[in-house]
C-alpha cells in the first residue's frame, strides 16, 4: 500500500498509472483502459479531463469517455 499525503504526488501517480495502462494495452494485456480510466476518475485521485481524453485517444478509445 501506498501512502501519498502531497496533491502534486498524486497527480503525477495518475499520470504514471494513465501511462502504465496506455503500455498494458499496446502488449496485449488489456484490451480496453476506458474502464480502469473510468475507475481513476471516480477516486479521490485527481485527473484532469485533458489527460482523460488524451490517454483515451491515444489508445483509440476516445468514444469511451467516463
């Protein structure tokens, strides 16, 4: 378990998670992130919806916003 107690921190872990899944897609071990995406934003994790919508469309999923 992870603890972050810093807001930037925790942007940049949603980014980094956003990353991670743009890759678990490109290797085949994923076939749609719109779903985990969907699951970032209804966290108390903030992501901006710009960064949302650019993940979704570089995976090709932008029709899937949460």
């Amino acid at each position: 378990m992870i603890l972050v107690t810093d807001s930037s921190a925790l942007v940049a872990l949603a980014a980094c998670d956003s990353v991670a899944l743009l890759q678990a897609k490109r290797m085949g071990l994923v076939s749609h992130i719109a779903p985990r995406m969907r699951q970032i934003t209804e966290s108390p994790i903030f992501i901006s919806e710009g960064l949302v919508a650019t993940v979704l469309e570089l995976a090709g999923e932008l029709d899937q916003l949460p």
